[in-house]
C-alpha cells in the first residue's frame, strides 16, 4: 500500500485531533509477522524476505518518536476586501517526527479547494483566495492532518475554524451627482442660493457697510461715477456660497427579482461563499451568508447605491442609507472616506436581511428638509410609489432608480408566460408614469448621463 492511499484511509477514518495509529500500521504488524512466523515454519525463504522488510519498517514506525501537537494559523486575511484576487499565508508547525501535510486550502476544482500533499518542511504556504461576488461568505478553511513516517501514525484530521471576509461591493466611476433642490450648509461643492464666497457671480449691488473693500468692481463704480447717478459710486461684486448638499439613499431590499420570470417565486442561493460540511471531502453550499440573484434587481441595486454614495462622497456631500424593508439597518448621514467603507459594509448587511415587507417605510426624520433622496427599487408595488412621491411633496427633490431587469422572459412551462409579461410591464409602465407626473425624476439604472440630467432637471422645475 502506497502512503498516498494510507494518507487517503487516513483522513476519511477520522479519529480525531491526536496521535493515532493507522490500519495500515496494524495490518503491516500482522501481515509481516505472519509471513515470518509462516515462511519459518513452511521452510520458505521468499516468505521471509517478503515479511521481513515489511515488519522491520512496521516497528521502526512504533519506535520512531512522533509527538506534539501540530498548528495551523492564517494571517494575512483582512475581513473585509474587494472583488478579485487577494492573498493569504498559512503559518505550519507540524510537530517532531512528522513527515507529510495533507492540508485543504483554496485551488482549482469544485468547492474551496483540494487536498494538497506538502513535506512537513513547509512552514509557510502562500494562498490566492478569489472571490467574483460582493457578500459574506467563507474563504479558508484549511483542515490538516499529520502523518509520521511512512504514514503509520496519523494526527487527525483536524477540522479548522472559518475564515471569512466580507467582499464590499464594487464602485463604479459616475460623473458629478444630481444636486438637491436647496444645498444645506456653509462648506461644499454645490452652488446655493445664499450670497458667499465661491468663483461664480451672483450679483453686483451697490455698497454697504461692512462689505470687504476687494470685492469693489471698479469698472462698474466708474461707470456709475461718469453718469452721475445719485447716492453712493461704489458697487461690489456678490458670489454664491459653496455648499454640501444632503444625499438620502432609500434602498428596497423587499424584492429580489431576476429576468426569468419563472423563477421570481423561487428563493436566491448563495453565492457569496461556500461553506464546509464535516470531513475534508464534504463541502457543501451555504445556508448562511449573502444570497442575492447575480444580475438581479437587488444586485444591481445595492453596487448601484455604492456607486452613487462614492460619487456623492467625492464632492464632500454627506450620505445617509435607509432600508425601506427594515428602517433599523440604515446608516446615519456622513461625509467622507470612512462614511463610504460604513455604507458599503451597511449595504451587504442590508442585502443579507433583504425579505418581504408588506410596506416600505421611510420616516419623515430620515429625510433632512431639502434633501436630494434617491430611491432604488423595481417599482413592482404601489406602495413604494406613494412612499416617493410623498417625499417629493414634502419639498425634496426625489429621484427614482428602477433597477428592474430590462430584458424580462415569460414563464415557457406555463400557456399564459407571455400574457403575464405583458401585465408586468404595462403595471410597471403606469407607476414609473405617475411619479413622473408628480415631479418625481425616473430613469432606469445604466441610462445615459444627458438623459439623468434632463429628468433632473424638469422634476426641480415641476417641483418648484
């Protein structure tokens, strides 16, 4: 017997996280000892040549001293991260007298990876953990097992803790964000209507006590001087103030739809991360993590508000979440680069919570006056078309992300697939069609830039 076949024995008989003797070490003791005792009684020489090595080997492995207890640690796995490549070690301390690593640690092939065969020599292996989809999910798991010589004496196998991370979901590059109706505070990248100190003119006006000498237009004072108009010559140059704005990020994790309309009853799967099942050669799906529809209406949802919440941050704006399906999971409002990591971990927690709700909340106090309020959904609901155009009647300017799949398929294993699309479509046409008559701004998620800006633009003017 090979010892990558007693290796195999070894690590699917699982006897635990201690020193043990294999099969193979009590079948070698019996079967040399036998072929011995048998080739000396039968006057068989080649019985015991055929026996002799093999005992021989057999009690050099019960004298051979293998002890300790082998370790196994991971560092350089951050818990959070982002979609792609990132790398690992896996510190090794197998112990005295061991010889051969069987360790599970991330490769080709189905699952988290397969079983690599290492000398005992290798106390640093250096992983590539990949993950494609943003969510919760378990990375490393390296279940070990150390075998003596000649794999006759086994520690394991060992069943490792998780080690997981937290994939953020990805930012795209957006141009400059739409700009709410009345831009809030004193320090920002926004024109407001207030009188300040920014490059863009305002006004000129004639002067008055206690404005600064530097903003004398001189040409207009001048002017003014040679045509001999009354009261006072002077004339200042008035700017618009620069100010931050207040971004509220209302995200509906009530629905997660895809485009195939036959499978909208049927729950998403995991695929974040996988986790392990008992033995180093079960491993199974997830039951826990992120389970979202990749390309769904949540998935494109959530990447859309970190897009969104990444552009707004960038001009000094400050960001707030709301979840519309469970208020309590949102994040208050921020400004900065440590209030964009919060969202994007806020999103995932969201995404992991997302179920139904029967109505989607959004509290007047979740709302500062004058905000500019994005809300993502698929519009599948007149509720979340009331909850909009109620925040466009309280005096902010709203706009509405549908993120709906745009290429919907009919259900082909029932007569009346099609019949059904068609209703969808037409329902969702006439809600995206009413908020738009409220002075609510609706484009589809991935719309050109001019066409935002021209929705914009006509909702402030309805508004107004």
């Amino acid at each position: 017997m090979s010892r990558g076949q007693r290796l195999r024995e070894a690590l699917t008989s699982g006897r635990g996280a201690h020193w043990h003797p294999t099969d193979a070490l009590v079948r070698g003791l019996v079967l040399g000892l036998g072929m011995v005792v048998l080739g000396a009684l039968a006057h068989e020489v080649a019985l015991v040549f055929l026996g002799a090595p093999l005992l021989v080997s057999t009690l050099l492995a019960l004298v051979t001293p293998v002890g300790g207890t082998p370790v196994v640690r991971v560092r350089g796995l951050p818990r959070t991260g982002e979609v792609g490549a990132a790398k690992s070690v896996v510190e090794v301390e197998p112990g005295p007298g061991a010889e051969v690593l069987a360790i599970r640690l991330p490769g080709v092939g189905e699952g988290i990876g397969p079983v690599h065969l290492l000398p005992a020599a290798a106390r640093e292996i250096e992983v590539v953990l990949r993950r494609d989809a943003w969510g919760e999910g378990v990375d490393l798991r390296p279940d070990h097992l150390v075998a003596g010589p000649d794999a006759l004496f086994v520690h394991g196998p060992v069943t490792a803790p998780e080690r997981g991370r937290v994939i953020l979901p990805p930012v795209e590059a957006l141009p400059a964000g739409l700009l709410p109706a009345r831009a809030v505070g004193l320090v920002g990248a926004h024109r407001a209507r207030r009188p300040g100190d920014s490059v863009e003119l305002r006004d000129i006006r004639a002067f008055q006590p206690g404005d600064r000498l530097r903003r004398i237009d001189w040409r207009v004072s001048l002017r003014v001087a040679a045509a001999g108009a009354e009261g006072t010559n002077l004339h200042v140059r008035e700017h618009h103030a620069e100010a931050d704005a207040d971004v509220v990020l209302a995200l509906d994790t009530r629905l997660d739809v895809g485009a195939e309309l036959g499978e909208w009853a049927t729950p998403a799967r995991p695929v974040a991360g996988r986790a392990p099942g008992r033995s180093l050669g079960d491993w199974s799906l997830a039951s826990r993590g992120t389970t979202v529809r990749p390309g769904g209406s949540l998935d494109v949802a959530v990447r859309a508000a970190a897009s969104l919440a990444a552009g707004y941050l960038r001009q000094g704006d400050r960001v707030a979440l709301v979840d519309l399906g469970r208020p309590q999971l949102g994040a208050r409002a921020g400004a900065g680069r440590r209030q964009l990591l919060r969202l994007r971990n806020q999103l995932v927690v969201c995404a992991r919570s997302a179920g139904w709700a029967q109505r989607p909340v959004l509290r007047p106090e979740q709302v500062p006056h004058g905000a500019l309020v994005v809300v993502l959904s698929p519009f599948l609901d007149a509720e979340v078309v009331e909850l909009a155009v109620h925040a466009a009647r309280r005096g902010n300017l709203v706009l509405a992300v549908d993120v709906l799949p745009s290429a919907l398929r009919a259900d082909r294993e029932t007569p009346w697939g099609e019949a059904a699309l068609r209703v969808i479509r037409l329902e969702h046409d006439v809600r995206l069609e009413a908020m738009r008559q409220h002075g609510v701004a609706v484009l589809p998620w991935g719309a050109p830039v001019a066409g935002v800006l021209r929705a914009a633009r006509t909702a402030r003017r309805v508004s107004r």
